[in-house]
C-alpha cells in the first residue's frame, strides 16, 4: 500500500444557481493577460448542451484520455512513433471556433461620435486580431438554452431519440456543470507531454505545468479529455488551472470556491492507494466508479496512518483528511461522483448529480406527478437516467439511480421533520433500501444546507518547506512513472 494525498473537490449539483461568479473570480485573477482572453480554467456549462470547447466530451473528435489495450491502457491521442510523425502538427486541438473569439467593444465609436440624429454604437472587435467581428460565440453561449435545437440537441450524451424529446414542452429541463481541472491521478496531460513539463506535485497531488519546460507541442491539451490546458498565443505557451495554489498555501480556498454565491463547492484531502492506479484505471468501465472509491483509504485507519507516515505525508495532511468533508461524501455516504470516468484519467473532482424535475399532466388544474412511490419519480425526470449515467458513472445507471434515492431519502426524512405529512411505512422502507439512517440524513442535512465556512473547506498546511529539500530518491516523492503505455510523467520534482 502505497498512502498518497490528493488536494480534492465535490460539487453539489443541486445548489448551482448558475451565476458564474466563480468563472469571473478566476479569470480576474489568472487569465486577464493578452494571450489569455479566450481561456476559462472555471466555466459554468448548462447541460444538456455543447459545453465549452464546442463538444468536449466527444473523444472520437478530440482523442483525449486513456483506452484500454489488454491488460493495460494507452493514450488515444498517441503512441511514442505517431506522436514524434505529429511533432510539429496536432490533428486533435480544438480550434478557436470550438472555443470563441474573444472581443471587446470599440468604445472610441461610441465616446467621440460626432452630434447626430443616429444613435452611436460600439462595434466588437476582436482582442486577437483587432479587426471587426460578428459575434457568434462565447464561452457561456448556451446558457439557460433548454432544449435549444443547436446546444442542446448535440449534446453527445444525448440519443437521437432523446434529441428529439427535448422539443417537448413538458420535457424542458436543465442544470449546471461547473467545470475546473480534475487535477487527476492518471492524468493524460502528464502522460502525454514530450517536453515533460506537467508534473504532479508530491505533497498535495496539484497537476502543474512547468513554463520553463514547455516547447508548446500542445499534446497536452489533446490528450486532456476535459480539456481543460490551453494554448497562450502570445507566450507560445500552454497553461490551465493551478488550483490557486498560491492561496491553498496560506490557508485560503481557491478563488471559484471562495466566491461560489450556491455554496455548492467542498475542498479537502483524500487519502489514496497510489498502487491500485494502473489496475484500476484499466478495470471494465462498469467498475472504475466503485474501484475508484476502493483507491480511496479510510484515514482514521491505523495502517493508513502508518501507510502515510511511512510514505512522507505529513501528519497535518492526515489530520485534514479526517476532517475532509469531500471524504465524507465520496467514501463515507457514496454520494458524489466522478466526471466521465470512462475516460480513465481518475478524476479527483467529485459531483452530487441534481435531482431533476418530473414529468406530469395537468388534471382539473392541478399539476399531477404520480408521486406515491417516491422512488418511481426517478423514472419520470425529465431527462433520463441514462443521461445521468453518461455523464457521472460510465453508463451504469443503478449507481448513478442509488445516490439519487439517497437524496430523495434525505428530503424525504426533513418533510418528515419539519412538514409531518409522510408516511412513516414508507420512510422506513427508503431507510431500508438505502442504507441511510435518521442520523447520516440528518448529518448529509447539515453539511449540504448548514455548513459553515470551515466545514466546506478543509484547507491542511501545506509544509512546502519540507518539499524543497527532497531529492527524486526520497520516499515522499512519487514514482516518476505514471504513464501506462504513453509517456512518463514527472510527480514532484524535488527542487
């Protein structure tokens, strides 16, 4: 047993109001740069739909992540002969139409247009060429878009039968997936980097690109299947999210955790098997969600303790692991889950699926649901469980089904509570097939609607000082090799 730490996140799916007051935190404070006006490390995307870059998730387009091959797995974008045929050509990259042309507005038209009877109006233009463009794009394009027939309707998690029920008017629904980088551990950008300039950081497990090793090959942003590394036009360099490290290390949150208005974003530390990796990246898709949280140990087990001590975790990172509320909510109550496991990178970004509206009929003027096995409304949502499947549990629908009846059963119990109009008979029998008890409903309550700031944030020292005295030999550090059948990938370097 190998004990690692990893810096985690959970997202709470039902609280997102959709705001993007995160996506504008982050980019005030890390893409406001030429070079960088068309990035968003935070995005907020309205599902269903296209997402941003224009259809991210479809990897028969941008090849990204992992494939199994025997007993192991490749990445998609390339092997050692293809990626050296590439070297100066990447097929896959998202283009800026994928994305959007950033602009701005010509102010000066605007300001100094001469008295007339015609009303004066900012033309935009582009920030990368500084030519006039018609705006056709943006980052958040389809926000709010419900069963629109150009975003929504290509939604690749979508069937062609599913398609065409988003035109029915009792079947218009939608929700919001913030997105950040999964900071992973089998991450396919690392693994996929020639230059060997992503690396993950020892102590903390934060996915980082080293500027001064960068050759701009750009494989990384093929090979991230969230995509979620960018190209800087303007420095020749790629970049993506750092998980605000600088703040994680003097105890603050990340900027789109600090500013969520929903309150819907956990950090905190998971401990991990770092041995189980390979074999649980490489399991049959219908597994790599329970084997994921398998990977997960339990931190107040004595031979996890030691695991860590032995490895270099520093004990404070045991601590805040024991107090980790994305713990609880993974491990504990099994109720958040993975983005697109099937794409095998193992992400450490964890959501609580949203429980959707169902469909109904009016009948006298009142609107009906057919509510009396509580349960039963999860087959009438208005957008199928399977939907909910593609995206959270690679297609298996029981496991996404089971924490929607966790939280049904939750609700259920507080109405109970506070309302007294639920039939105790049935209560009992939702106890009974979800495993809940009166009090982890009452506990998963509190921290989902109650909880304060350091209840959402776990945020352990960081002990960098330890960090920079560690040599390549040291226990603390990884093993250098991390990516099966690709490319090695460097995890902390000990300068």
């Amino acid at each position: 047993m190998d004990v690692r730490a990893q810096i985690s996140m959970m997202f709470h799916l039902d609280k997102c109001i959709g705001c993007h007051t995160c996506s504008v935190a982050c980019k005030n404070i890390w893409t406001d740069r030429e070079g960088t006006e068309y990035m968003w490390w935070n995005n907020v995307e309205t599902k269903p739909g296209t997402g941003y870059p224009t259809k991210w998730e479809d990897q028969e387009k941008y090849k990204g992540g992992w494939q199994p091959k025997g007993k192991t797995i490749k990445l998609k974008v390339a092997d050692k002969a293809s990626t050296f045929a590439n070297i100066f050509h990447q097929p896959h990259l998202p283009t800026i139409d994928d994305y959007y042309e950033p602009w701005t507005y010509k102010y000066s038209d605007l300001f100094d247009a001469k008295a007339g009877d015609d009303q004066p109006t900012a033309r935009p233009v582009s920030l990368i060429t500084g030519k006039n463009i018609d705006i056709n794009a943006g980052p958040n394009w389809d926000d709010d878009l419900s069963g629109s027939s150009v975003y929504a309707k290509n939604d690749p998690n979508l069937t062609e039968d599913e398609k065409q029920a988003l035109f029915e008017i009792e079947r218009l629904t939608m929700f919001y997936l913030p997105r950040i980088c999964n900071h992973c551990l089998n991450p396919a950008c690392v693994a996929s980097c020639p230059s060997g300039a992503l690396y993950k950081r020892g102590d903390d497990g934060i996915v980082l690109l080293d500027q001064n090793t960068c050759r701009a090959w750009r494989f990384c942003i093929s090979g991230c299947p969230y995509k979620k590394t960018y190209y800087n036009w303007k420095t020749g360099k790629s970049e993506k999210c750092i998980l605000c490290f600088p703040r994680l290390e003097t105890g603050q949150a990340p900027a789109c955790f600090h500013s969520c208005v929903g309150r819907i974003r956990y950090l905190g530390v998971l401990l991990y098997d770092a041995d189980k990796i390979e074999a649980t990246a490489s399991a049959p898709e219908n597994e790599l969600v329970e084997l994921q949280r398998e990977m997960i140990l339990d931190p107040h087990d004595p031979e996890v303790i030691a695991g860590a001590e032995k490895s270099g975790v520093h004990f404070s990172m045991v601590e805040a692991a024991q107090k980790s509320p994305v713990y609880k909510f993974v491990k504990k109550w099994k109720l958040a889950l993975p983005l697109h496991p099937e794409f095998r990178t193992l992400p450490m970004l964890f959501y609580i699926p949203p429980l959707l509206p169902v469909l109904g009929r009016m009948e006298d003027g009142v609107y009906n649901v057919d509510s009396d096995e509580y349960f039963t409304s999860l087959d009438k949502a208005r957008l199928p469980m399977r939907y909910m499947a593609s995206l959270f549990t690679a297609g298996n629908e029981e496991q996404v089904r089971l924490v929607l009846e966790k939280l049904l059963t939750v609700r259920t119990y507080k109405r109970a509570e506070e309302v007294g109009d639920m039939d105790s008979d049935k209560l009992k029998a939702m106890f009974e097939k979800t495993g809940l008890t009166p009090e982890l409903c009452e506990e998963i309550y509190r921290l989902t609607s109650l909880p304060t700031f350091e209840d959402r944030f776990v945020i352990p020292p960081m002990h960098r000082e330890y960090v920079a005295e560690l040599t390549m030999d040291d226990p603390y550090t990884f093993k250098a090799e991390i990516g099966f059948g690709g490319f090695k990938g460097r995890i902390e370097r000990g300068t």
